[in-house]
C-alpha cells in the first residue's frame, strides 16, 4: 500500500480519482473480460441444470420407494 502511495505521489499527471488510481494499482479493479462474462454464464447455467437434476433425482427415488 505505501509503494502504491508512493507511486500516486510521484506521478507526474495526476488521475481525477485517487481511489480509482489504488484500485488499479492493488487490482482490485480488474477490466472485465468478455470471456469471463461468458464463463460465469455457463456457471450460472450448469447450476441451474444440477438444481434441476437434483429434483428429478429426489422425485425419482420417491417413485423407486413406492414399487
């Protein structure tokens, strides 16, 4: 944090915004890549996809239970 303190200090064009001069440094603020976006789709897909595998499972076995 100091280093990055430092730096801010010894710039000679200094940002508009402090923090966002912080966050870039310490990468907190990250650009978005497209193909994470795409990747935290898929994820959100695949979770929807075992919920739903998960249910038809439990239906499934109360069918088993009952023959």
């Amino acid at each position: 944090l100091f280093a990055v303190l430092v730096a801010l200090y010894e710039e000679p064009e200094k940002p508009d915004s402090a923090l966002d001069f912080l966050k870039h440094h310490l990468g907190a603020s990250a650009p978005e890549n497209p193909e994470i976006e795409a990747l935290r789709l898929e994820v959100a897909e695949m979770k929807e996809k075992y919920e739903a595998v998960l249910e038809e499972n439990k239906k499934l076995k109360t069918k088993v239970k009952v023959y």
